[in-house]
C-alpha cells in the first residue's frame, strides 16, 4: 500500500544511523531466536515462561517476549546458553514441540518459518561397511534436514547404532524406516528410533495432536500405523536430550491461580512442612517413558493403606498441567461437597495429611 503513495518532503527526512552504531545494535542482538510451539490451542504465556525456565536452566541471564499470540523472540546471554536452546531440543510444553529458529533482530519475526523441529534419531542395523557419513547422510535426509551424524553411538546394552542430529518438519508424517539397495544386492530396511517426541497421532504420524484428535478419532486397530515402538529407550538416549539431566520441580511446590482451578501460578517460594514417608521400591531409577515418548514423574511418596485400598497416586505430567487423585470409599457427609478441580486439590491436600 505505501508504494502507492505520494510521499511529503518531511516524510523523506530519514533519521541516519552511524556505521559505528549499526554495528553495536547488531552485536545487541547477538543469541536471539523466535521460538513458536507447534499448536493451535491458545495458552497463556506465564505458565509458559515458568515451564520453558525450568526446562532450558540457562546459567545467565535471558529474556524472551511475546510478538503475536504464540510467537516469542528469545535473547540469552552466553554461547553456552545458546547451544543449550538450539542443540539440547526437542523442547517440549504441555505434550507439544517449541520450535526454535535464529532471529538476526531485523526481519520481521512473523516471517520466520518455524516448521521444524530438532531431535536425535537412532537408525538401527546399518552393517559397519555402510556406515560412511556420505551414505548415511543421503538415508538420514529421508528423516528430515541432517544437522550431524555418529556413525557407532553406543546403547546400554553395548549395541551400536547410527545416531543422526535433524530437523523433523512437523507438516510431515515421521519416519518409519529407511532404506538402502546397492546395486546388484537385495534391499535393506533400518528402523528409525527417535530420542523423545511431542505428541503424536498413531494413525497419521503427524505431531501435534493424538489419534483420537485425527479425524473424528474411530480408528480400527490396523490403522494405528505408528506408535511408542518408534521411542528408543531412554538410557540409549544422548545425554543432552531434554527430559534425562533436568526434572520438575515437584507440583506442591507451585499454587494456583484464583480459587485454586486450573491457572497456573507462579512459584510459591513459602516453606512446606516435611512429611517423612517410607521410601517407594525402586525409588531414584530414571522413570521409564510413556507410550507416546514423554517422561512421568513421580512424588516419590506410596499411601500407607495402599494395601486395602487403591493408592492415592500424583502423576505430575511433564508440562506441570494435571494432578490426578483417585480415592475410594464413601464420602463424608460432614465434609463439604466439591467438584472439579477444587475436589482434585482438597484430595491431593488430605493425601498429605495421612502420610504426615
């Protein structure tokens, strides 16, 4: 539209820079990124600042505002923080990918294309005289843009394997398998693992969503075409992957928001009285993941009566959304009635008395 207008003299009075100026705005704008995640539900950004500060645990300083609904541009203080956001990925909040890209501090933000999201992949079964990087990268390519590859990572069972660093498109269906066919030999097929996902469909194997979100969510069983097969097991996973050297801070440690629903407050930084419990069997051992990729995390606390009665379990999900409680038996009459998410707290809270 303003090609079409008839500029005043005043109006083409520019203000000049400096070169010397220019070159310090530039430095100014030094490990930014514009960061997305790959959702179309609306959230709020407080409760995804909280999740992403735990999750990222930058040693300096960083800043990260809001340009739209769901476009962020994020500012960190050190390399060491900036290969964190960029290397250590996938990042994940409430079960979807953050999508991360580098932001010269010029173009508009909205016109970086973020559809890809980093991972680690596992090809399995590659014989060692095809484990040359340039083969590797051509089958790699299959899975999405190759950023690295490994040609012999190490499992925990001292199974060798190739590990591939990429850029997985999220319009695109995940990779099952790979294949290789030299000339003159029968063709080969390697499954592709993946070091930890967001949510996935298991019918289209698209991120984002869950099978029953595809389409109006009836599937037959031959369908489910995908599914936590496709997970390599986490303690063959890269060190770096998000999820196995940073865990939550437990959910008592943060309040609601008003009357104690849904809304995710801030960090509650008032003392809570110890509650000394017998020790869960098989306490400290890295939690094994879900079916769809994500870790669940424990209180590490087990209900005294759990023999007679059904346990009175938290699961904390990964993003920190949900606390379930089950909890058997009559009610009380003398007891108010609650509903929702306020009977949800109030049981989590009586939980706690019985283990003190």
């Amino acid at each position: 539209m303003l090609k079409k207008l008839v500029l005043k003299d005043e109006e083409l009075d520019d203000v000049v820079l400096p070169k010397e100026e220019v070159v310090n705005l530039r430095e100014s704008a030094r490990w930014m990124v514009v960061v997305r995640v790959h959702t179309a539900r609306h959230f709020g950004n407080q409760p995804f600042f909280q999740k992403m500060d735990v999750a990222w645990g930058f040693a300096k300083t960083w800043t990260i505002r809001p340009v739209e609904d769901n476009l962020f541009i994020l500012q960190v203080s050190c390399l060491g923080d900036w290969n964190r956001v960029m290397n250590d990925g996938p990042w994940i909040f409430r079960q979807m990918g953050v999508m991360v890209e580098p932001y010269d501090g010029v173009a508009d933000p909205a016109s970086v294309v973020l559809n890809r999201l980093h991972a680690w992949v596992q090809v399995r079964g590659i014989p060692p005289l095809f484990r040359k990087d340039d083969i590797v990268r051509d089958m790699a390519a299959r899975i999405g843009e190759v950023l690295g590859a490994e040609m012999y990572a190490l499992g925990a069972s001292g199974t060798s394997f190739v590990r591939v660093r990429v850029k997985l498109d999220v319009n695109k269906a995940l990779t099952r398998v790979v294949g290789l066919h030299p000339e003159g030999s029968e063709r080969m097929m390697f499954q592709v693992l993946y070091e930890k996902l967001p949510k996935f469909c298991d019918v289209c194997g698209l991120l984002g969503h869950g099978v029953e979100e595809c389409e109006d969510g009836v599937h037959e069983q031959s369908a489910l075409q995908y599914g936590a097969w496709m997970i390599a097991p986490i303690e063959d996973w890269h060190p770096s992957s998000s999820g196995v050297r940073m865990r939550e801070p437990p959910r008592e440690n943060f309040r609601g928001g008003r009357g104690g629903g849904r809304g995710h407050g801030v960090a509650d930084s008032r003392k809570r009285p110890p509650v000394t419990t017998p020790p869960r069997p098989g306490a400290g051992e890295e939690d094994p993941p879900r079916s769809d990729g994500r870790l669940m995390l424990h209180d590490g606390k087990e209900e005294p009566n759990a023999k007679k009665n059904l346990a009175i379990v938290l699961a904390a999900e990964v993003d920190g959304t949900k606390a379930g409680v089950a909890s058997p038996g009559k009610p009380d009459p003398k007891r108010p009635r609650m509903s929702g998410n306020n009977a949800t707290e109030a049981g989590s809270v009586e939980g706690r008395r019985q283990e003190q």
